[in-house]
C-alpha cells in the first residue's frame, strides 16, 4: 500500500460516506487519480466496494453468560442458621464472559454478546472489559432487570454448601435481538456458544447464520441438553465425559468407548471432538486423526476457570492453523495455568506462557 493510499485509508476512516471530490480536494489530487486509488484498495480487501466499507480485522464473536461470582467464607466451622465471620469474595464471571478475557489475553480481538444489567454489578463488568480491550458494545444493556449474579456459601474446608442463581437475565438474548446483530456474528471468524441462552436463540443462530464456524461450550449437563438435537451444527465441541455421555446416550469406560462417542458426533456433522477427562487429560477425535493425552498432575489452586481456558484455546489455535495433537497439548496446558490461579482468569495468562506451560510439563513434544 502505498503512503497516499494509506493518506485515503485514512480520511475514509473518518468519514465512510465522503465523496471522491472531497477526496480529491483534501489531498490535492484530482478525481480520476482518487478513483485509481480506490480501485487498487478494493483489490486489495482493503476497501469492500459501494459506500468505501473497509474490511474489518478478524475477530471471535462470543454469545453467553456474563455474571458477578459472590462468594462467602467463614473464619471458623459453618454454622448453619447463623452469622458467621468471614470474609466475602466478588470476582468476575460467566462461561461466556470467561472465555472472551482469556482470548483478549491470548491476543485474540473478541467481541463479548451478552445481558447485563444496569446497575452497580452491570457497570463493574463494562468498565473490566474496557479495561482489557473486550468489546461489548453489542451486549444487551437492561433498565429493568439485573445483573446476572451467584451467590454461594462455602464451609471451612472450601466447599460450597448453598448456593443461589440468578440468571433470568439471559432469557432476554431473543431470537429478535440476535437478528439486529447478524452481521457480528456472521462476520466473526469463529462464534463461541454456551448455552446459558435460550434453547430456541441457539437453534436460530445454528439454523439461520451460516457463514461463520461455531464452537459449543456445554457449560453444565443440564443446560448441555439444550443443543442436543442442534450438536451437528458446531465445528468444535469440548464436552466433559458426563456431559459426552449425555448428549450421544453412549457410555464411556475405555479409550475404544472414547473413540465410538467421538464418531457419534462427527456422523451428526461436527467437525473435531475435544472429550475432557479433568486428571485423565483430554481425548480428540476429527476423522482422520485420534488420540488420548494425559494430564501431567498438578496443583490446583482453583478449578472454577479451566474450562474456559480449554475453549479460548481451542478457538486460538484454529485461528492459527494448529494440528490436533498441538491444539490439544495447548489447550491442556492453558487449562492447567488457569489451575495454577487463585482467580478465574490467570493475569499471567498469554500464548507465550502457555508455550511455557507447555514445555515445563514435556507437553511440547
């Protein structure tokens, strides 16, 4: 691209909708010479054609959950039905949510597609994504509800022993306010899709957009059930065991039964199959190529974002035309610095110190 072009580039930028006379005027060059330009940047990709649409830089669009995580710890042994020091912990969550920060810090440019409130816990979360570069621009903002929120209730040892969910919310991601946002997702690169939205939103998008390549996080056997008649429609899919086993009705009991399960969701359409088995690893399946990797073992500070991680690689690695052995090991080893975190996303997290990882535990080989 030569430095006039780029002078074009820019002045378009401004103003998508300024003319060639005043392209001509404000650089001081005449029409027909502006016209030549505008021709080279459309064979280029640069500019898209009518109106001087420039071509957007690759992004992952992500459509789910967003919520603030409350936790409470007691000082001593719970007692139930009564107040007990401790301590009180708010973080950042939602599967959603989750996997777009880890993507904006694997250097990926994400958009997030959520429902927030419009209230303290709403504003915490924009101004978090702002702060790392995540867009949220297309996140459905709402007067009238709030905020999705958990509340859980841990005992001495760490576990939790109550806990209470609010997400409503997420019934408002309708079918109506995902068609004023087709051209995001279908513009994206890769879409991620858990499934705290609506059953019938998933069925819309997975039916009806088909230019972009989907990738399914199940987020719970429960709400896993949702996109059971809808799972040949995902390119990628990264179930858990229980979750595999739910969604083909196949047990699994041995790496031949990994492989069958694996083959049951390639013949409904999908692409490549990541199964997880927490400590025993990870097992994948495209057709071609399959095989188990073993988890090195590891201390683990925190379990709650290592799913999360395990996607947002997945996605990283397709965009960079990783092989299968090497989109899993990295996937592993994103997994397990998100282990290694007291918080759900590691701060540390990034493609050079997952490389790391994965040369510390002789998952590069």
């Amino acid at each position: 691209m030569t430095n006039r072009e780029e002078e074009l580039l820019a002045l378009i930028r401004r103003n998508p909708a300024i003319s060639q006379n005043e392209l001509a005027s404000a650089l001081g060059i005449t029409r027909s010479s502006v016209a030549v330009h505008i021709t080279n940047l459309m064979k280029q990709g640069l500019i898209l054609g009518k109106g001087y649409l420039l071509k957007q830089d690759d992004y992952v669009c992500v459509l789910g959950g967003s919520n603030i995580d409350i936790s409470g710890f007691p000082n001593q042994k719970l007692i139930l039905a009564d107040s007990n020091p401790g301590q009180v912990k708010i973080s950042l969550g939602g599967v959603g949510r989750n996997i777009a920060d880890n993507l904006v810090h694997l250097g990926v440019p994400t958009k997030l597609i959520s429902a927030l409130g419009e209230d303290v816990y709403g504003k915490k979360l924009i101004d978090h994504a702002n702060a790392i570069n995540l867009d949220i621009r297309h996140s459905l903002i709402l007067s009238n509800r709030s905020t999705s929120t958990y509340l859980a209730i841990l005992d001495e040892t760490g576990d939790m022993k109550v806990a209470i969910s609010q997400m409503d919310i997420f019934e408002e991601l309708s079918i109506d306010f995902i068609r004023t946002k087709r051209p995001i997702i279908e513009d994206a690169k890769i879409c991620v899709i858990d499934t705290n939205l609506p059953a019938e939103t998933i069925g819309y998008v997975v039916d009806n957009f088909k230019k972009t390549e989907f990738f399914l996080d199940t987020v719970s056997t429960t709400k896993a059930l949702k996109i059971k008649d809808k799972i040949g429609a995902f390119h990628t899919i990264k179930p858990n065991k229980i979750e595999a086993e739910l969604l083909s009705g196949l047990e699994i009991r041995t790496e031949q039964d990994l492989v069958r399960v694996s083959e049951y969701f390639l013949n409904k359409g999908v692409q490549r199959v990541f199964i997880t088995l927490a400590e025993a690893g990870v097992f994948y399946h495209d057709g071609t190529e399959h095989a188990l990797i073993p988890s090195p073992k590891v201390d683990v500070v925190n379990a709650t974002g290592a799913g999360d991680a395990f996607v947002s690689s997945l996605v990283f690695a397709r965009i960079n035309q990783y092989g299968m052995a090497e989109t899993a090991k990295f996937a592993l080893a994103a997994s397990i610095l998100a282990l290694r975190h007291e918080e759900t996303i590691n701060p540390s997290m990034s493609k050079d110190n997952v490389l790391l990882t994965m040369k510390e535990l002789g998952l590069d080989r």
